[in-house]
C-alpha cells in the first residue's frame, strides 16, 4: 500500500498522462489530472485559459491545484509540464508525495506532441530546435525536483509502469 501522492513530472509528451493511467491501475490508485482539473474548474480549455487570462493565472491555478492536494487520499498525480518551474510548487509536491521524473529525447517528444493544439507553450514553435532548448533550460528544475527519473524512449507504457513499481521502495521509501 502505498501512503502518499506519487507525482509524474517531465517535459510536455513525456508520457505522464499515459503511464499515471497504468499507474493508477497497477496500483489500485486514484489519479488526479492536473491539466484536466483545471480546465474543468475554469470551464475552457488550456490554451482558452493561455490566452484570455494569461500564463501567471493558469501557473497560480496549479499552485492552487497543488496545495488543495494535501487533503486527497493517495493519488498518482500527473503534473503539467512546468509546473515544477515554481519552487513552492515543488515543496508542496515534497511534503505530500513523491516525485518521479520521466524523460524522453526531443526528436521523442516532438513526434509525440506535434499535432497538439493544447499546447500554448510551444505555440508557433512546434520544432525539435525550439523543444531541446525549453528543455535544457527546465532540466535543472527537472533533475532538481525528482526522487526518481525514469527514461521512456523506446519502451512501452507497461514497461515504464513496471520499471517505477519495480523502483518504488528503494527511491521512494
Ligand atoms: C505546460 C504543459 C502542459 C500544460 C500547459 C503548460 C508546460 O501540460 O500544463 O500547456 O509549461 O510545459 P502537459 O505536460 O501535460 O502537456
């Protein structure tokens, strides 16, 4: 039985949402949908919520979002991609849960998010150039935040699922 929240973070198509659904099967968990909760609460979609209210209003919803979590039982939480840009939301990913980073190459990450339209960050600069640097500049974030890393290119969802299961006692006793 597991105790507290598990937190998927990483780069946007890094496979957070896919693998906290295995996640949340394997291990009989709740899961929690960042980006979901907050479109459901702000009734509009995330790139709507971008562009009518801006970006520093979406990252305080996740704060809000974060914070609100302390009182859920244990859930695998998928978290939005920048989410751990803001340190008080990464002390609050701390004091509830554990936190594993999933990683992928961009050449990876491109061929998985390249026909979104749901991701204003990359608006316009859809290319594997634009992602690798986003990516280098978020990496110590990133690396800085996680208890675990678990790399994703070339393995399937049930995999990874197993290769975090199989590393849940040792990196997130
Ligand atoms: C973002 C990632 C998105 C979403 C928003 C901002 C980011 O989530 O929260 O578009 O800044 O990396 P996913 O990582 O689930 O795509």
């Amino acid at each position: 039985m597991i105790s507290h929240h598990i937190f998927l973070i990483g780069f946007m198509g890094a496979g957070k949402s896919t693998i906290a659904g295995c996640l949340k099967e394997m291990l009989n968990m709740n899961l929690i949908e960042m980006d979901q909760e907050i479109v459901q609460k702000e009734g509009m979609p995330i790139a709507q919520i971008f562009a009518e209210k801006g970006e520093e209003y979406f990252r305080q919803a996740e704060t809000k979002l974060l914070a609100s979590l302390s009182q859920e039982s244990p859930a695998v939480v998928s978290c939005g991609g920048g989410a751990v840009m803001r340190e008080e939301n990464v002390t609050l990913m701390k004091k509830n849960g554990k936190i594993v980073l999933l990683t992928a190459s961009p050449e990876t990450i491109y061929l998985r998010v390249k026909d979104s339209q749901e991701r204003p960050v990359l608006n316009g600069n859809m290319n594997v150039e634009y992602i690798s640097s986003l990516m280098e500049k978020r990496r110590p974030f990133y690396e800085g935040a996680a208890d675990l890393t678990i790399s994703t290119d070339q393995k399937s969802p049930e995999e990874i699922s197993k290769e975090i299961i199989s590393n849940l006692d040792k990196a997130l006793a």
